[in-house]
C-alpha cells in the first residue's frame, strides 16, 4: 500500500491511459485501506452497524461485502 512518485504522476498525467491507471491503482489502494480499517473495527467489536455509519453506507451492503473474508 505505497504512493510511489509514479502514481502521483499519473494522476495528474494528460495521457488518458496514464490517468486511468493512476485511477485504478487507487480504486485498488482504497479497496485495501477499507478491509484494514473493517477488519480492526471488527476485532475491536465494533458492530457492523457502526462500521457502516463511519463508511457513510448501509449497514447491509459494508456486511455484504466484508463478510465473507472475514469468516475465513
């Protein structure tokens, strides 16, 4: 989970292929960052209901879509 100077380049590069790359890397790099964060609230006993109020989303889809990894 590293911004290296490339990506921070590519960012803000006005080759469109550059940019989507950029985009898709941080899609890949929030998508981490979420499953660290749930995964600590949940070992803390965090409910799912909780989670999802600091996700700004519903308790039903943060479940939906974090459960299944957490369980093994």
């Amino acid at each position: 989970m590293v911004i290296t100077a490339e990506l921070v380049r590519d960012i803000g590069s006005q080759d469109p292929r550059q940019g989507l790359r950029a985009v898709a890397a941080l899609r890949r790099l929030l998508e981490q960052l979420e499953a660290l964060h749930v995964d600590r609230a949940r070992a803390l006993g965090w409910s799912w209901q909780e989670v999802a109020v600091e996700l700004g989303v519903t308790k039903q889809s943060v479940h939906r879509k974090h459960v299944r990894r957490l369980r093994g």
